[in-house]
C-alpha cells in the first residue's frame, strides 16, 4: 500500500466508479433489538465511494458478538473481517492503494482520519489509535457505521460493500485458499501479539489461555516460528473441549480448567521449573490471568488481549522486577503483522487448514447470532458469513 487511511479529495465518484453495481443489494442488517434482517439496499445512495467490494467473506469475530448483545445504537451491516474483491474504484484511490479493479483484497476495520494534525495518523503503522477509530471513541469502523450513513453497506455481511478514502486494505494473492484469506486479520492479530510483542522464537514455550478464535490463530503464529512448545487451556465445556482438541491436533498441548481462580495453578502444574516466555490471555480474565506472571521465565511476557469484567487488578510486582519480565495489553495489529500474515498462509502449513470452517449465507445470521448467545452455536471458532451463494 502506498497510503493508510489517508483523506484524499476524489472527484464525483459517479464519474470515476468504472463498473456497473446491482440496483439493490442483499445484506444483513442487524438491528438495536439484538434480531438480524436480510434487506435490499440501493448502493446509489452512496455520496461518497472511492470503490466498492464485492464481498467474499466476513469471518464473525468476538468483538461481533459482543456489539451484537450489547444492543447497536442503530441498524448496522456488521461483519469486519472482510475479504472480497474490488469491482470498481475512483482513479485516486487506484494510486493510493496501489491496486486495480479485480484484485483480492483483505480490509482492515480501522477508518482513521488520515489528517496530518492527528497524532496517530501522523505517525507510521498508529492509524488505529486514532480517536475517529476507536472502538471506544469515534467508532468509526467498518462493521459499525449505521445504514443512515451513505448507502449503508459499510460492513462485510452483505454481497458489496462501500468503501472510503479512508479504508485500510492489503492485496491478497488470487489463488489464496477463502478458508486461509478468512483467517488474514485474525492470525495477524496473533503474530503481532506472540511473535512481534511477545517476542515468542524457536526456542520459547507459549501458553495460550483460550482456544477461542484468537487462541487459535495464536497456536498457528507459534507454529510459524517454530517455539518449542505450546500450551492451551480451556474449559471444561462442550464448544472450548471441542476447540481445544483443535489446538490439540495443531501441535499444542491442552489443560482443562474450569476454576478460573486455579488458572495460575494449572498453568504452573503443566510448566512446572521450566515456565513460559510468552503467556497470551485471548479471554480478558483479569486478575488470574496476571496471578501467572509467577510462570514467566526471565525476560517473559504476559499479553492481554482483552478486558474482560475484571479491568482492574492486582500484580505482584516482585514478581515483575525479579524476571525482569512485563504485561503487555495489546489492541489490533501492525500493519506489518498483516502483510506477515499474508505470507505465512500462502506459503501454508500454519495448521489453520485443518480448522473446520462454518460457512453461513446472509439468511442464516440471526439464527448464527441467537446459537452463539446461547450457547448452541458451532464449535469451531472459524464461523464465515459467505454473502454470496
């Protein structure tokens, strides 16, 4: 990419747009009630398109869901994990991206201002801490921008989406496997959070609290490099025992633990003298994930990746000066985590290939969303909205 979510002035986008849209497009609109509807929407009404996507598939993130139970303050097409293709774009935003009509690209959900006063633009790789994008500032995301807004197709869960001069993409390769492309931003996630931050290598031993979604992806970025060894744990439930033996079949080894105040415990019994230089907490457990700071080796890292219910806790601080080791609280990715990404799954063997994919069309969204709030849903953590048949 040549620019990051930067504010260009394009021309009339009805002049520049070069190919031809449906007159109504499908998508799912979730709605504050916490329901889902499929609805035809007119792209026409787009006023500001640098181009527009036609979409090959949202893969359903926590962050979805949470938005999704929380009730979103106004009808949204969701989805923020988005693969598809550009079907058209302005001249522009042809330079800017440094791509053309027909290329396979991966979305970031960051919108950021891209002004030179912003202190996050105006610094490489930080666009996502710029306020516009926060997710508990401006939200200005893709997947949760509201249908009032333009044409209303911001997110991935509809067959085209709109995008702006200030999207965040990434070229994919044309012959990327879609389950693999699903996993871009996800697995980026986790490269950045193991590898780039906790600085996990061939001869670390990883521990990864959660075999969720991003627990997953973090077995595969500890796979990439080759550690030595690498632990999950879970619950004793039927959808993380399922997850678990995923993690289990990607090379790692699995505890089972169901009191999360005994989490430093289980971790301990299974390190035992050796301890772990990278512990990742995927969950947001709070204070027993930062209780197993005592299992670090020197120079370790726990990374949180999540708040959880518990935001505010207690570490020993002893524990931290004598290893001289850290926590870390991370949010998102580097752009160069993506690019790696991109890499690492087109060169295969990650062992994400061997994640059982739930692929589900527009239609089945709410029914998708009900499940996995009560807990009925899939077990896989891969689940991948697929708008078009």
């Amino acid at each position: 990419m040549k620019d990051h979510g930067s504010t260009v002035a394009s021309p009339d986008p009805a002049a520049t747009l070069t190919a031809p849209l449906p007159d109504a497009v499908r998508a799912a609109v979730s709605l504050p009630d916490s329901t889902t509807t499929v609805q035809a929407i007119d792209p026409r009404l787009a006023t500001s398109a640098a181009g527009w996507l036609k979409v090959e598939s949202s893969a359903l993130c926590g962050t979805d869901l949470d938005l999704y139970q929380q009730g979103l303050g106004h009808p949204t097409v969701m989805g923020h994990h988005v693969i598809g293709e550009i079907v058209s774009l302005t001249p522009v935003m042809q330079w800017s991206w440094d791509v053309e009509v027909g290329d396979r690209v991966a979305l970031e959900e960051y919108l950021p201002c891209g002004l030179a006063t912003c202190d996050a633009c105006s610094k490489p790789e930080v666009y996502r801490f710029c306020p516009d994008a926060d997710l508990w500032g401006g939200q200005r995301r893709v997947g949760m921008l509201g249908i009032h807004e333009g044409s209303g197709l911001h997110g991935g869960n509809a067959e085209y989406m709109e995008l702006s001069t200030r999207t965040v993409l990434h070229k994919l390769p044309r012959d990327l496997d879609s389950n693999l492309a699903a996993w871009t931003q996800p697995f980026a996630n986790a490269v950045d959070w193991v590898v780039n931050i906790g600085g996990a290598t061939s001869g670390s031993r990883v521990a990864i609290i959660g075999p969720g979604y991003h627990g997953v992806a973090a077995v595969a970025a500890a796979r990439a490099v080759g550690v030595q060894e690498i632990v999950v744990l879970g619950r004793n439930s039927r959808t993380s025992r399922d997850r678990l033996e995923i993690a289990e079949a990607m090379g790692a080894s699995i505890i089972v633990n169901d009191d999360l105040g005994l989490t430093s415990a289980a971790l301990g019994r299974h390190g035992q003298r050796n301890g772990f230089d990278v512990i990742v907490d995927t969950v947001g457990l709070g204070g027993p994930a930062l209780q197993t700071t005592e299992h670090l080796r020197k120079l370790g890292r726990l990374i949180l990746a999540g708040l959880g219910d518990t935001p505010v806790a207690e570490v020993n601080l002893k524990t931290l000066v004598r290893g001289a080791s850290g926590v870390v609280g991370v949010r998102g990715r580097s752009p160069e985590a993506v690019a790696r990404s991109i890499e690492l799954l087109a060169a295969g063997d990650t062992g994400l290939e061997h994640v059982p994919s739930i692929d589900v069309g527009l239609e089945g969204v709410d029914e998708l969303f009900r499940s996995l709030l009560d807990r009925t849903g899939p077990s896989s953590p891969h689940i991948v909205v697929r708008p078009s048949p």
